[in-house]
C-alpha cells in the first residue's frame, strides 16, 4: 500500500503522516512542489524516528507520480465523495491519495482517480486533519486486507 501526499502544505502534517504510513506499513511519497522546503526540520521533529521504516520518496510534479502507478489504483480521499471508506474493498496495492491541506485535489487529480472515497465523520464536523485522515484510512484498509 502506498500513501501519497500531493503537494502538502504543513510540514508537520508529513511528519505525522510518515509515521502513519511507517506504523500501517505503507510506503509514503510526496508530489512535489510542497508549500515549505522538502528538508524542513519541521518533518523530522514530528516524524522523529520513523523516517528510517517509511523513507519519503518525492515525486517532481503530478505527471512524475503517475508514470509509477503500475496497474496500482489510486483511491482518493475527498470531502465531496460519497462512498465511504467503510464500503470499499481495499487491495494490498492501492494507492491512498490526500490532497492539499488548503486547496484539496485540483480536478485532473479527482479525474485521474479510480475512486473517491470520504470518512463519515459526526454531524457538524466538516473534515479530519490530512494526517489523521490518512492513518484512519490505512487502518481500515489493513483490517480488510490483513497483514
């Protein structure tokens, strides 16, 4: 399983998200360009050890990523889905894709997605940090499939 940040904003969020994907062990990458230096001591402070099980790979730009899809399906975490993490029958390949902490997923991204999915979350709650989105989809996603 991959996790795929494109273009975070907060640097602290892909510390937080290399130890959700070290933790589930998912492979975490990162689609450039980010909204701080890809080196910011930021990202080590918040990610501390884990960094050396899920090592970021980055890729330079949305074009770059997609030529390492391989057959693997890309499953889009949105506010606006309406199928729920809950009812999808992940796959040990997936793709787990979070879009920009300000902006979400430009269009051609949501276009390129096999899947769209959202995390039902209470009444009045508009949406999970990127983070803790993340982490809760890769547990679900390793409940299905197992270890």
């Amino acid at each position: 399983m991959r996790l795929v940040l494109y273009q975070p904003d907060i640097p602290q969020n892909v510390g937080a998200a290399i130890r959700a994907a070290a933790c589930f062990g998912a492979e975490i990458e990162i689609i450039e360009p980010c909204g701080f230096p890809y080196d910011s001591p930021k990202i080590a402070r918040v990610a501390m050890d884990y960094g050396a099980l899920a090592a970021p790979v980055a890729h330079k730009s949305w074009a770059a990523f997609l030529e390492t899809l391989g057959g693997a399906r890309i499953i889009l975490l949105t506010t606006s889905a309406e199928k729920t993490i809950w009812d999808f029958d992940f796959r040990a390949n997936d793709i787990v894709l979070m879009g920009r902490e300000s902006a979400g997923a430009p269009e051609e991204v949501h276009d390129a997605a096999t899947t769209r999915l959202i995390i039902p979350l209470a009444p009045g709650a508009r949406s999970l940090n990127v983070a803790v989105a993340a982490a809760v989809t890769l547990a679900e996603a390793r409940r299905q499939i197992g270890w």
